[in-house]
C-alpha cells in the first residue's frame, strides 16, 4: 500500500500517524509478518563497508548487525543496510526421550515459545502532552534467547528451560549465498546518503564510526570501505570549482574576451584567447593580396 502525500504536508508526521494507526490493528493473521511502514526519500548508495574474517557466519552477521545499528546512530547517516545475506533460522532440536520425562510434547514447547516472543502492541494512553503508545516487546532475534525461554515453573520457583531439553541452534535459511573478501568469509553494509545528505558527509561519519567501532572487534576481524563514491564526488568539485576559477580568471584579465567570442564569429585571434592589436581611428586593416602564377616551360614571366 503506498500513500501520497499532498504538496506542503509533513512527510514525517504524516508516517508517524499511520504508523500508530497500524499498530492499533489487532486483527492480522497469526502467520502474517510485522506490517513495516517506511517513508520512501530519495537515496543514493554512498559506500559499502566489509566485515571479513576466519569466523562462523553468525558471529560475522551478528556484528554487521552491531555495525549498522552504530550507524544509523550517528547523526550524519540516516540509512545502513546489511546487503546480500541470508535470512536468519533458528533451529530447536528436542529429543522424544526428554519430552516423556517432562510430560511435554512438541506442541506445548512450541506454544511456550510462541507465548514468550512476541511484539504485539497494546493501545495507547492519553495524556495532556499527546498519546503514549504501549507496546509489548519480548521479540527474540537469537538462539540464545529462545534458549533462556522457560517452559516449566515449579511450585518453589525452579524453571525448565528450552536449553535443558534440547540443542538451539543459530543458522541460516538455505539459499546459498556466498560472500567472501580477500578470500574470508565477509558481510557487506551498503550506506546510503538520503534527502539533502552529501556523499562526503556521509562518508566521514562512516569513517568515523568505524573507528570506534574497531576497538571492539575480536582479534582476525577487519573492516574496510570500498566503492566510495565521495572521492568520486570531491574530484567532481574540485574540477568545476577549478573550471569555475578559470572562467572568473579570464574574465577579470581580459575583460573584453567575453564581448569578443560573441561577436567575433570565429576570428583566429579570439579563438586563441587573444585580442586583437589596436589600429589608429580611421584606419581599417589592410591586406596585402599575393597572385603566384605557375611557372610554365619556353615562357618567361
């Protein structure tokens, strides 16, 4: 569903209001996923940044996700998307065994699971200031939070866990994406520069970023840039600005140059940036017209 906006309206207010309103919805199917509402802008691809290393998959995506949510926090970058990887999975492996001696079945856990992770919202409250939206958020992103997930509580407090009754496992949906650099296992971050956003500005607060960002890496992981179309940008600057110096140059030299190439019609002198010498009042140019006549054989000029 896309909605328009008239000429002159608030862009912004206009995508928090739907967005309240679609919270509010109640009624979509279990199956259904989360409705996302996003304001669409102009955006145009700034850099990408590559996190590589001999590490498992998950732990490369867990920290391009801990690099985006970096990013998009700095003020001077308003989008950062992970770019060709693949969906997360999280697998439960239960044994019959363990579910007999619990007396559970697959079904029950799964119901406790479902229970526990959840993003639904709750309404809102009315205040004097506006509304407070209420919103129950126990959304879990990671196996080890399904694993915490407690299925059984006892009288006197104790808990049975999803990880007591079997293995959870953090992994990827089978689509076979594959992305390496320099020959290790990689994660790309495209940056995008949106609305009235410089590529140059982007760039060095992504740069800047990643260098707090670096201090936290563990020991085999490098990050780099690559494709960024700020330098392309600055040496696109310093040519007009340098074309620019040059007209206002010869403007100020040869004042009369400009009068000149619009009315010369093609005068070799103005073609090369010159003026012609003066001539005294009264006097045109003169030219001297030369006839050379073929030298013929028995004839003397």
């Amino acid at each position: 569903m896309v909605v328009e906006a008239l000429e002159g309206a608030d862009v912004q207010k206009l995508t928090q209001d739907i967005k309240t309103e679609v919270d509010r919805i109640t009624s979509f199917p279990e199956e259904a996923e989360d409705p996302v509402v996003s304001e669409v802008s102009r955006q145009r691809q700034v850099l990408s940044v590559m996190i590589s290393g001999d590490q498992p998959d998950t732990t490369l995506r867990e920290l391009a996700e801990q690099l985006r949510e970096e990013l998009i926090s700095n003020e001077g970058i308003t989008q950062a998307e992970l770019a060709e990887v693949s969906d997360l999975q999280i697998s439960i492996e239960i044994p019959q065994r363990r579910l007999r001696a619990h007396n559970l079945t697959l079904g029950e856990v799964a119901e406790r699971i479902g229970e526990a992770s959840v993003d639904l919202p709750g309404g809102a409250i009315k205040a004097e200031s506006g509304e407070v939206l209420v919103r129950m958020k126990e959304r879990r992103d990671y196996g080890r939070d399904f694993a915490r997930i407690p299925v059984v509580t006892g009288n006197d407090g104790t808990q049975l866990r999803v990880e007591d009754l079997g293995r959870v496992i953090d992994g990827f949906a089978d689509d076979d994406i594959i992305t390496t650099y320099n020959g290790k296992p990689a994660v790309r971050v495209d940056v995008y520069r949106v609305g009235d956003q410089t590529p140059i500005s982007v760039s060095e607060a992504v740069k800047a970023s990643i260098e707090t960002f670096k201090t936290r890496l563990p020991s085999g992981v490098s990050v780099d840039i690559l494709n960024d179309m700020s330098e392309v940008y600055a040496q696109r600057m310093d040519l007009l600005l340098g074309n620019g110096y040059l007209g206002l140059a010869l403007v100020f030299v040869f004042p009369g140059a400009q009068a000149g190439l619009l009315g010369g019609h093609g005068h070799p002198d103005l073609v090369h940036g010159q003026l012609p010498d003066p001539l005294p009042p009264g006097r045109e140019h003169q030219h001297d017209h030369h006839v050379r006549l073929p030298h013929r054989a028995g004839h003397r000029g």
